[in-house]
C-alpha cells in the first residue's frame, strides 16, 4: 500500500548506481574521430509523403508500383542531400541499376538479391504459388 510520508522504493539497479562503489567513466580527451561517420539523416515522413504523392506511387523510370524505394538521385554517400529535388521514388529494380551505374557492379554485387542477374532483366514479380487456372480442372 502506498504511504504519502514515505519516500517511493528505488530499484536495485538504482542503488547500485548511486553507491560509492559504482565504476565512473571517465572522458577521455584528445579522442580520435571515429573510423565510421555517423549515420547519415533519413528521409522525414513529411517528405516521403511528398516524394510518394509527386510520383503518384509509381517507379519514376519504369512507371511500376511493385517494391517501390526512396532513391537519391545524387546519392547520400557522395553527399547528396535530403530534398525533394535530389530524391525519387524508384522501384527495386531501377534502384538497383541507378546504384549500379554511380558505384559500379562490383561495389554493389554484394547488395543484390540474387547476384548480378537480378538487374540485367526488369520483369515483373512471378507469381511461385499456382492459382486456380493451374490446377487440373475437376472431374
């Protein structure tokens, strides 16, 4: 039951890091940079919306709505900013060709889905389960 007078219960985890004993971390100065930059700044929600709205949710190459994906047209790693003249909406497929035109195949082999076959046709998602028109007919 709770008591007004009474100060509330403090978990262990409290105690322990408020006892003398608790290790302090200490800042170390004159600290080197670290090996990878921070990530970069994501697309806000304002602007995805705008993105998808310009494009009337469609790839803005190929024109399909199957796996669409924001893309940089001057992309983030060579510094491309996050506004809506520098991003597109773009399906997998044209995504994966515009990366691959900027950075080269062989950076980008590693990222692709079913190695360098997936980019060289632009087909649309084949259906693996068999629909009704498959199945024998009944006799």
């Amino acid at each position: 039951e709770w008591d007004p007078g009474r100060p509330p219960k403090r978990t262990a985890r409290a105690r322990k890091a408020e006892s003398p004993a608790a290790p302090r971390v200490k800042p170390r100065p004159n600290r080197p940079a670290p090996a990878n930059p921070p990530a970069a700044q994501q697309v806000n929600a304002s602007l995805r919306r705008l993105i998808w709205q310009k494009a009337r949710n469609k790839c803005e190459n190929c024109h399909s709505r199957y796996a669409l994906e924001i893309d940089h047209r001057i992309p983030r790693a060579q510094g491309g900013p996050n506004t809506p003249e520098n991003i597109r909406l773009l399906c997998r497929s044209c995504n994966q060709r515009a990366a691959i035109q900027v950075f080269g195949l062989r950076k980008m082999e590693k990222h692709l889905e079913g190695g360098s076959q997936a980019v060289t046709t632009h087909k649309r998602a084949v259906r693996t389960r068999p629909t009704r028109r498959d199945l024998p007919a009944a006799l």
